[in-house]
C-alpha cells in the first residue's frame, strides 16, 4: 500500500468551483482499481491551502492514476483554480 499526499494552494475567491471540481475528482478516483480510501482536509489556519489524503493498494495503481485521462482532465480545470502546481508526496511504509 502507499498513501499520495497532495497539496494545493487555492487562489483567494476560487474555493467554491475548487471544491466542486475536487470532490468530483475524488469521486472518479473512487472508482479506480486500487484506490482504498481517501480524504480531502482544509487547513484550519488557510481555507486555500488543502490537503488530499489517499491510500492506493500500489504504487502502480497509484501512477494508473496519476496518468489516466479521467485526471489529467480534472487536473486541467483544477489547476487554473492554484496559485501554484500540486505538490505530490507518495509515501510507503518504512522496513
């Protein structure tokens, strides 16, 4: 198993199409061979900074993904809602 961190920085005025298009994106990644579950959190200090927590059976499932068009689509219009490109960590569980 490996859990994908992303963050994203939300530009000021953009949170609501943000979370349309996010939870429509998660709602696809549901639906994936591999995905097990997975969360988007809001810091509670900056409502524009967000963090999606999910939890992939594999790494391959995970890159599956990360390159299937159903993302690539989504992450288009997301991306025009950032201040700046996702930051993508994927962590595995230690030896």
């Amino acid at each position: 198993m490996v859990t994908v961190i992303i963050e994203r920085e939300i530009a000021p005025d953009l949170i609501e199409p943000y979370d349309t298009l996010a939870h429509g994106t998660l709602d696809k990644a549901i639906e994936t061979t591999g995905f097990v579950q997975g969360q988007s959190l809001q810091d509670k200090d900056n409502p524009n900074h967000r963090v999606i927590i999910a939890t992939w059976r594999s790494f391959e499932q995970w890159q599956s993904w990360y390159h299937s068009s159903a993302r690539r689509e989504a992450l288009a219009e997301i991306s025009a809602l950032l201040l700046h490109e996702e930051k993508i960590t994927v962590l595995e569980p230690s030896r």
